[in-house]
C-alpha cells in the first residue's frame, strides 16, 4: 500500500492535467528549426524549464512524449531540432551521416543546442534560473557539449549518450550540475570514453554524477 499510493497520486496528478502542445519554428543564424513545447495550463505562475534534445534520427514521437510526460509533472519542456526544419532521417545510414556531421562539428552542435535553449527561454512561463537539459543518445552528446559550452543552466542529463569531445579542457566552463546515465553494454561507448569524462569531469571540479547500469545497452530508455 505504501508503494501504490504514491503510484496512485502521481497518476491522479497527471489525469488531471490540461496539456498544451504546439510546434515551434525559430531560427539558429539562417537555418529554420521546428521545435516542439509542452506545458500544464492548469498550472499558474512560472515553472522550471527543460530542454529536450533529440536522438540521432531526429526530432520524433520519442522526444515529444518524453516533453509530454515532463509537462504533466509540472514543466515547461521544448524539444530542441539539432538537424533542421524537415530533416527527419528515416534509415539508419542516413541517421549516422546526420549524427556524425554535428558530432565532427562541435561548435554548430553547441549553437543549435543554444538556438534551443533561447527558445526555451523566451517562454514567459519558464524560470530562467530552473533550466535543464536532457538529452537521449545523440541528445545526451548534445546536453553534455551545451554543459560544456558555459550555458547557464541549472543541470545537464545524459541519457545513454556520447560521451566523447575534442574539447575536454572546455569542462572548466560547466556552471551546473551533471548527471550521466550509462549502459554498462553499451557498445558505442567504450571503457576509454567512460575514463576520458572521469577525468574531464574531476579535473574541472564539475559537480557531477555517473551511474552505470549492468547489463543494459545503448539505447536502454
């Protein structure tokens, strides 16, 4: 009883919620990115914020409803479009030519990720002092070089996600909190990566966490 009554509350809670969901277009320089924002109306005054950043096929269903389901606890959640207005890749090949151009250009990633948040931020309903980033795979590389870039955010969360940069020394920017959740099996991630961020992360001073579960693949959410 103890267990489901929490359950049941939370369940209640998001019953009860009047979600509004609508797509965003905005800008990073001349490109056109299609956003997507949800929120609770029922809730009044502002909220924490929460950027969503996508994975490697590109803003879809899995991302919204992840923004969906943060609405209905009470936060304004936008999903950044890292790719651009219309660029969905639908098969793999095309989703590693997309993922592997932003990762081998760090400073457009950075700048799509930032065009996100300042969307984000425009929204009179969000606390610009509660902001975070969550990112899956593709995303959680994107949330943790927007961490890296100096951002002022509250928190950045990698959900199975690159850990990799070519610009380790850039973790001396990181003003938040930093939350890596990792696959014990993932096969994109390997041991030397895990090491590369401890030591990005301690010789930053980051405050930061990294909890790895056994067994679990890329891809584990």
């Amino acid at each position: 009883m103890k267990f489901l009554l929490p359950v049941i509350l939370l369940w209640a809670f998001q019953a009860q919620a009047q979600l509004h969901t609508e797509t965003v277009i905005y800008k990073q320089d001349t490109t056109t990115l299609e956003g997507y924002l949800a929120y609770d109306q029922s809730i009044q005054g502002t909220r924490p914020g929460i950027l969503v950043v996508h994975e490697w096929n590109g803003l879809g269903d899995y991302v919204k409803m992840r923004a969906d389901s943060l609405a209905r606890l009470g936060y304004v959640a936008f999903c950044a479009d890292i790719y651009g207005k219309g660029v969905r890749p639908t098969t793999q090949d095309e989703m590693g030519k997309q993922a592997g151009f932003y990762r081998s250009n760090r400073p457009l990633m950075r700048a799509r990720a930032k065009a996100g948040l300042d969307q984000l931020l425009k929204n009179k309903l969000v606390d610009p002092k509660k902001i975070a980033v969550i990112g899956y795979c593709f995303g959680g590389g994107v949330a943790l070089e927007l961490a890296r870039s100096g951002a002022n955010i509250a928190g950045a969360v990698s959900f199975h996600g690159n850990l990799d940069t070519p610009n380790p020394d850039d973790a001396k920017n990181i003003k938040c909190r930093v939350l890596v959740l990792h696959g014990g099996n993932d096969p994109y991630v390997t041991r030397d990566n895990v090491n590369a961020l401890w030591d990005e992360m301690t010789k930053a001073g980051v405050d930061w966490q990294m909890v790895v579960y056994s067994g679990a693949v890329h891809g584990f959410t």
